[in-house]
C-alpha cells in the first residue's frame, strides 16, 4: 500500500534536514519512499491531510514489562526490594500464559495510543506476548530474563527453565512477522543469577547473533552488593564473563560509575534511562548527562507499569529533560532535542532496528501529533513543544511499519472492549481473587 502524508510540520531526527514545514512523505509498504517539502509524483492509496499536526518517528520504549500493565500502581510506596518481595512477586506467582496474554493487550493498547511504535521487553510466558505483539503491529525485541538462583557449581542449561526458554523463544519467534520481532538473550540482573548462567547466555548470544538485555545498577544497594561480593560493579563483572560481546540493552543504571560509561561506550551498551519508575521507588538519578559526554548510547523506557502507573512516553520525555537540569542546576543539561533523540533514534539504535528517523528507506514507524490541542497552541518551536508539552493523548495516528494501526481513538489490530473483559472478567480475579 502507498500513502502521502501532506502539509505536515516533520521533525525527523534526522541531522540533514531537522524540521520541515509544509511537508510531504511517502510511504511504500512499510518503508518511507520520499521527504521533502514538494509533492511527490504519482498516485497514492492514501492521502492524509496533516495541516496543523506534527509528524514524528514512533516512540521507542526500550525498557518495559508491558504485561504488568495488570499491576498497575500495585504495591505503591515502598523501595525496589519490599514492593518486589511482598507484592509483585507474589502476584506474578498467580500469573498464567492468558493472564499475561490479556495484560500485554492492555499495555499495547495505551502504549500505540500514546505513539508508541517498538519496545524492548523482559517478562515471563514470552510466547503469549509475542503472539499479542505480533497482532498488534508494533515492533518488539522479547526476552524472558534469564534467572538463576541454585549453587553455582549444580547449574546445567538442560536443567535451567531459563536457558530451555531462551532456546525455544529463538527457534520459533526471533525474525518473526517479516523481522517484527526479534528475540534478545536476557540475564534478569546480577543479583538474580550468577557466573555460569553469564557465561552460558554470553555464549548463547554470540552463538544466535542476538542482543542482550539486562537490569544494571538500578538501586544503590544492588551496585554496591556486587562491589562486595565480586570486587568489581556489575557492568565490569558482566563484562568479564563476555556479555556485552554483542553491546546491549542495560536497564535503569541510577548507580553506574565513571568506569563503567567507559566500558558502556566501548561496548555499544545502552543505557536505558527509566526516571519515572526510578523515582517512584526512590532508586535515584541516573547521570545521564555524565553517560552522554562519555558517548553512551542513553534511550528512554517506562519500566513496568506497575513501578510507573504509566506507558506514556511523553512524560519521561518531559522529565528525562527536566530533572538533569534541576539536579545539574544546569539550563542544558539534556536538552529537548537530546530528550527526543532518546525516545526515537537512541532506541531505535538499542534494539538494532532501522528506524527512529523520518528519511527514505527508514521504516515507517510514524506518528501524527495534533498541534491544534490546547497545550500545544501556540507553537514558537515543535521541538520545545513535543519535550515539554505534549502528552500521549495529543496522539492522533500510529504507523508501525507503513500500517495505520491507530487514528482517532481507534485501534485497527486490537479489540479494547475484549481486553477489557479478559482483564476483568480472568485476569485480576486470578490474581488477586475479585
């Protein structure tokens, strides 16, 4: 299918040509055929008139569990390791394969309304999100996580339910719907498992080609346990055992030090900033403009919804901009253009995918922002007003991969009123009994 979208206000990301007023781009299947400020020639399927709307790449959420969408606020209150142990844990120990199914509609559901276009996630029953991303229509790198608690010495992959999931995830979904999905290698964190299983799933990765996706440094304490235990930081120790071989995705990183950005830039490790859920469980700041003057890749994610209350990405955008600038007293400290970059071309960048950038022969992984909305009139510059202004509900249009999945307040590949009584009508009653 061909479209146009016309007379857009395009902030691309890309460096050549930042912002187009007047816009036009063409779409060719799932790829963008043309950008520029004349009309393409030729006949299009479909014209889509966008006089007074921003276009944008899709949002990346390179750090999620969109299932806990069925969690959400659970737990509120406490630190990382009460709200895990006496309410989240307990909770997923209920969880079925049609719990988690239900629980990533839901969570895809606000995720495309909200302009979301690709994720990176870690969760359990990977198989029921893969089949819900795949009908959805966003883009996902899945990964299940990889634990292991036993003693060291008694670990054998044959034995792992981890190892045997990793293994079955990438023969029967990794490339999936045409590349849609793309299945990572996963260790949960450091203090979830332990060298053998590092080295299995270093080796796994290498082996499949894939990328990595770990928890890092999220809590003080978590960093500074590994420094006794091991002698070294967990991006360090990680490092020895050959994880990072293939760079990859590391979550939250509040606690990360010096040398360690060292080893992430070396390494094309991405760190994936998550500051709303890192300050509703008071883990801390990432020093996020400390990673990027040591030439980290940064890329932006919610975490869970149930650390967040939200899959809105306009608001970490927001405060990824905001709250380095009060920490660092400083007016520059992530700019608005850095704090985009995070949620487009950076995450794009994480989960190996060609997109994040409206340019031809970029993925078509689009979104309409209505700039006619109260909070976004008047617009002195779209740059400034996506950053600080916009929220998810400003979303008129989601394209993944050159399908219009979602316009106007609806959804083309998800049945809200069915989600709603699958979590409703099974999901919480399993879980919490109403």
């Amino acid at each position: 299918m061909s479209l146009l979208l016309e007379h857009v206000t395009a902030v691309t990301m890309d460096s050549a040509q930042p912002v187009l007023k007047d816009a036009f781009v063409a779409v060719e299947g799932t790829k963008i055929s043309s950008v520029g400020t004349a009309r393409p020639q030729g006949e299009f399927d479909r014209v889509i008139d966008g006089t007074g709307k921003v276009l944008m790449p899709g949002l990346v959420n390179a750090h999620t569990h969109v299932a806990m969408a069925l969690l959400r606020g659970y737990g509120g209150g406490h630190d990382l390791y009460h709200w895990l142990n006496d309410y989240i844990f307990p909770a997923e120990d209920k969880l079925d394969a049609r719990c988690v199914a239900a629980g990533t509609a839901l969570g895809l559901a606000e995720m495309i309304a909200s302009g979301t276009t690709c994720i990176a996630d870690m969760y359990m029953y990977t198989d029921a999100i893969a089949k819900t991303v795949l009908e959805a229509g966003i883009s996902a790198n899945l990964s299940c996580g990889g634990v292991y608690f036993g003693a060291p010495e008694d670990f054998s992959p044959d034995k792992c339910g981890d190892c045997q999931n990793q293994l079955r995830l990438v023969e029967e979904w990794h490339g999936a719907g045409e590349g849609q999905i793309l299945v990572d290698a996963s260790i949960h964190a450091e203090y979830t498992s332990c060298p053998s299983l590092w080295e299995w799933t270093a080796d796994f990765a290498r082996r499949h080609g894939l990328g990595m996706q770990v928890h890092i440094s999220e809590t003080q304490s978590e960093h500074e346990n590994c420094w006794k235990k091991y002698g070294k930081t967990p991006v360090a120790l990680l490092d020895q055992y050959g994880v990072w071989e293939r760079g990859g995705i590391a979550a939250h990183c509040v606690w990360v030090s010096d040398q360690d950005m060292d080893i992430m830039a070396q390494k094309h490790i991405t760190a994936v900033h998550n500051p709303v859920s890192n300050l509703k469980l008071a883990s801390g700041v990432a020093r996020v403009p400390q990673m990027l003057k040591a030439g980290v890749n940064v890329a932006l994610g919610t975490d869970g919804v149930a650390s967040n209350n939200s899959h809105d990405l306009f608001e970490e955008i927001k405060l990824a901009a905001l709250i380095h600038k009060g920490v660092g007293l400083d007016p520059e400290a992530v700019t608005a253009q850095q704090a985009l970059e995070m949620a487009t071309v950076n995450g794009a960048r994480a989960l190996g995918l060609d997109t994040g950038v409206i340019a031809p022969g970029k993925t078509a992984d689009l979104i309409l922002v209505d700039f006619s909305a109260p909070n976004l009139f008047p617009c002195h510059d779209a740059v400034e007003n996506l950053a600080f202004s916009a929220r998810g509900s400003n979303v008129v249009m989601n394209m993944a991969r050159g399908k219009v999945i979602y316009e106007k307040g609806e959804f083309f590949t998800l049945d809200l009123e069915k989600i709603r009584a699958e979590v409703e009508g099974y999901a919480l009653p399993r879980i919490f009994g109403i």
